[in-house]
C-alpha cells in the first residue's frame, strides 16, 4: 500500500520521492490526513520537544526598490506612508524585547539601499554589545561580500525567502528578481555560516502540488534550518489582488509535510496564516511547527506594512493564546508571563 510505504520510509529516515511528497500532498483519505498531521506533531515532539520558541521581528522599513507582483509594498504600490525606523528607534524595540528574555529579533525590511552595510554593521554590532541577542536578517538579494560584512559584525540567520522553486512561477510573480540569482544567494549564505532560512508560498497563480512537493525537497536539499510557510494572500492595489487565496488545509498539510522530511528544523506558524484564519496559529503548532514570531514594529509604523490585506497582529497576547490553545510550553527564557499582558 503507498501511504503506509511512503510513512514508513518517513520513519526509517530513507529518502523520499517527489512523486511520494506530493501524494501526501494530495491524498484525500480523511485517515491519512490525519495520520500525515499526527506524524509530524510526534515528531516535531521527538526533535525539537515541546517549547515553541518565541522571537521579534521589527519591519523597521517599507521602502522597497522592487516590485513583487503579490506584495503590498512593492515600489509600485501606494502604501499610506513609507518609513525608515532609525537606529535609535529599533533599539529602543530591541531592550523592551530583550527585558521580555526573547533570545532573537529578526531585522526584516524592504530591500532598501538606504541601509548600507556600513549602516547595518553598526547596528549590528550594537545590538550585539547591549544585549547579545541573537539577529535574523531579511533584508533580500545583496552581494556576497555585503553577506560577508554583515556575518562577520555577528548577524546569526539569514532569512531569505525562494518562495516558489517553480521557475516559471517565480519568473511570473517577480519582475525584477531571477531564480538563479536568488538561489545564487542563498547558497552564499550558507557558505558563509549563516543559519540559513527560506519559505515559500501557498496557492500561486498556477501552482500545483507536484511544484509544493519540489519547495521541500529544495529546503531538504539546501540543508535550510528556517522555514517560512504561509499562505498566498491577494494584497489591495497588487497586480495580484483578484488571485485566489492560498488554502489554509493546503499550507497546513505542507508545514506538517515539511516537518515530516526535513525533520530537525524551525518551523514558524506564520502571521499570514494567522491573517486568513483566526486559529491558524494554533492549528500550525498541531501540525509540526514549533515558532512565534512577534511582530514588535512600533504601532505607528504597522499599518504601513501590509505586504498583504489585512495582516493580523502577532503580539504577546496572541503568541500566549496560541501556545496554550495548542497545549504546549513557553520557553524558560521568557521573563514575562502570560499575567502581565492581559
Ligand atoms: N501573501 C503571502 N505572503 C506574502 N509575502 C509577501 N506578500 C505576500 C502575499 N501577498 C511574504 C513573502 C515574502 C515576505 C516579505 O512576505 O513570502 O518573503
Ligand atoms: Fe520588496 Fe520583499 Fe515585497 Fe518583493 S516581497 S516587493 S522584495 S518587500
């Protein structure tokens, strides 16, 4: 029978097909969608153990010098205000997360070439000497020796996204971007010792379960320690704005599958499933991923970074919710509790 040769292989640890990846992708057998969703929470038990780990991520810029068909800030997008947080700024973001015990901040923006390496280095190197906090970049496409800079003034992780490893889809949904390039970059990172990230997205125009089933095997392939899954999410004034929604059942099938064949990684629940399903966070936790990401931005900048309609709000309130909805444990890290924050 292929599912129960297709599990045990899973749990042999042989390598998986293709063709096998995408047949748990598709089955339809209400059995086997719940054996391939309780597969992956026992392992994601097994491995990483029950503690979702919480970290911060400030969007500290919405200026974008490119134009990601699907993206709400793309260059050519109206967004009510474009802003760049100064150093001062996302410091004052990093202590209050730093106070909290959270371990890591991710430091994601547009690509925007205000922030020179000269820039970020400095921050960087602050960061470092204030708390020791452990730092994320997504920041996009830069040049190897930029990536170099960056790692040596101690940036731990690199986030950087293939969102689709379908070459015709990524041509299509990135105008300026090429995937060989990105891929170029990627493996740049990981030469350079970067813990390094990458994700994809759910329900493209014309994607199809076979391509899905190529993205996991890529991440396994790439050794990738951090992987993004969310949904596609049609953003207002996008090219893309009248494309269907990515399916929540989809996107959570392709965390627990992701979690199945690459095993020892950190998976986010991510914000934009959180966006489209108000239980979507719990529900990504039961399915094999083990990470909140905090949107820490301050208040006044948020509403400027919809890189889709009607993004939700992590907060701690929400991370806290998620983690006891979904029966596990906070880090012992964490120096606020659940109380504080009603
Ligand atoms: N829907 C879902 N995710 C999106 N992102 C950007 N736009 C969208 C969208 N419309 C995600 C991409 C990208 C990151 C900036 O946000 O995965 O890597
Ligand atoms: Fe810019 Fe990233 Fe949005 Fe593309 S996805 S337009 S690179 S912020």
């Amino acid at each position: 029978h292929t599912f129960r040769d297709i599990m045990s292989k899973i749990e042999e640890d042989l390598d998986i097909t293709k063709e096998e990846i995408t047949y748990l992708l598709k089955t339809e057998s209400k059995n086997e969608i719940e054996a391939i969703f309780q597969t992956a929470d026992q392992m994601r038990k097994e491995i990483v153990g029950d503690v979702v780990e919480i970290r911060g991520a400030i969007e500290f810029s919405n200026h974008c010098k490119k134009n990601c068909n699907y993206c709400g800030i793309r260059r050519g997008c109206t967004v009510p205000k474009r802003y760049r947080m100064e150093e001062e700024e996302i410091m004052e973001v990093i202590h209050q997360l730093h106070s909290w015990g959270i371990k890591t901040v991710i430091l994601q923006s547009g690509e925007d070439d205000y922030y020179t390496t000269e820039i970020l280095v400095k921050l960087i190197r602050r960061i470092k000497r204030e708390t020791k906090m452990m730092i994320t970049l997504s920041i996009g496409e830069r040049s190897f020796t930029d990536y170099e800079t960056l790692r040596e003034a101690g940036a731990n992780n690199f986030l950087l996204k293939i969102e689709t490893t379908n070459k015709d889809i990524f041509k299509f949904i990135h105008p300026d971007d090429d995937f060989d390039e990105r891929l170029k970059c990627s493996k740049g990172l990981r030469q350079l010792g970067y813990v390094n990230g990458s994700g994809n997205m759910i329900g493209l125009p014309g994607q199809r379960p076979e391509d899905i089933a190529e993205d996991i095997l890529f991440f396994k392939d790439m050794a990738i320690h951090m992987i993004g899954i969310g949904p596609f999410i049609p953003a207002k004034g996008t090219p893309f704005e009248l494309y269907p929604q990515g399916s929540v059942e989809m996107t959570l099938r392709a965390v627990a599958i992701t979690r199945l064949v690459c095993k020892n990684v950190f998976l986010p629940a991510t914000t934009a499933l959180a966006s489209i399903d108000p239980d979507g966070q719990t529900k990504a936790l039961q399915a094999g991923a083990n990470t909140i990401m905090l949107i820490s931005t301050p208040a006044k900048y948020r509403s400027n970074y919809q890189i889709y309609s009607n993004k939700n709000m992590i907060d701690l309130q929400s991370a806290f919710r998620a983690v006891k909805e979904s029966g596990r444990k906070l880090p012992k890290y964490l120096k606020i509790s659940p109380e504080e924050v009603q």
